[in-house]
C-alpha cells in the first residue's frame, strides 16, 4: 500500500481514472493496523480495478477535515474524484472485499 504526502492527495486520488481506496490511519493506531494488513490482502488480487493509498491523519488534517474524518482507521472509495463509499472501523478482510465487489460490478 502507497503511502502519499498530504501535497500529492489531489493527484493520487481526486485525478486519479481507476478508483481509489484511501484508507486514513495513524500510525500508533492498532485498529489502523488491522485494516491496512487487510488491504494489503486483497491489493494483491485487486490491483487491476482499485488503487491503494494510505495517508496518515494526523499529517494531513486538513483533508481528513475535508471530509470529515473523525475516526481510525476510516476508509474512504474514491470515483471520479468524489466519494462512493465509506467504511469506519476494523472490518474483515472478507466485508472490505464484499464492498469492493460491489463497487466493481456497478463499473
């Protein structure tokens, strides 16, 4: 999973043509860390169809107030350049995959 700088959100993400799953952690953050061993499962299988990003919420305050970030580890889809999908909390590797599934058969 890439870890970005707060400057490169914009490209990374909002200008980005595949969809992008951007999970905001920190990095003293156990729960955090659950999610992304998760996400870097299923980055294996889902490479092709998704981009992974992680960015650190305490660096990059002002994007996670953007959109209104008030948890770790939260998960935000981008599509477009907008917000398709939000996942709050530790999850299984198997509910984020069910929740990718359905973002890729929508495509």
């Amino acid at each position: 999973m890439k870890q970005i700088k707060c400057s490169d959100f914009e490209k990374e993400v909002i200008e980005n043509e595949k969809k992008v799953i951007v999970l905001f952690s920190n990095e003293w953050s156990g729960s955090a860390i659950i999610v992304e061993g998760a996400l870097d499962e299923l980055q294996k299988k889902w490479n092709n169809k998704f981009k992974f990003i992680k960015l650190s919420k305490d660096e990059c305050q002002k994007v996670g107030e953007e959109y209104k970030i008030r948890f770790t580890p939260t998960i935000l889809i981008f599509k477009n350049g907008s917000v398709i999908e939000e996942i709050t909390g530790v999850k299984s590797r198997i509910t984020i995959e069910n929740v990718l599934e359905n973002l890729d058969s929508m495509s």
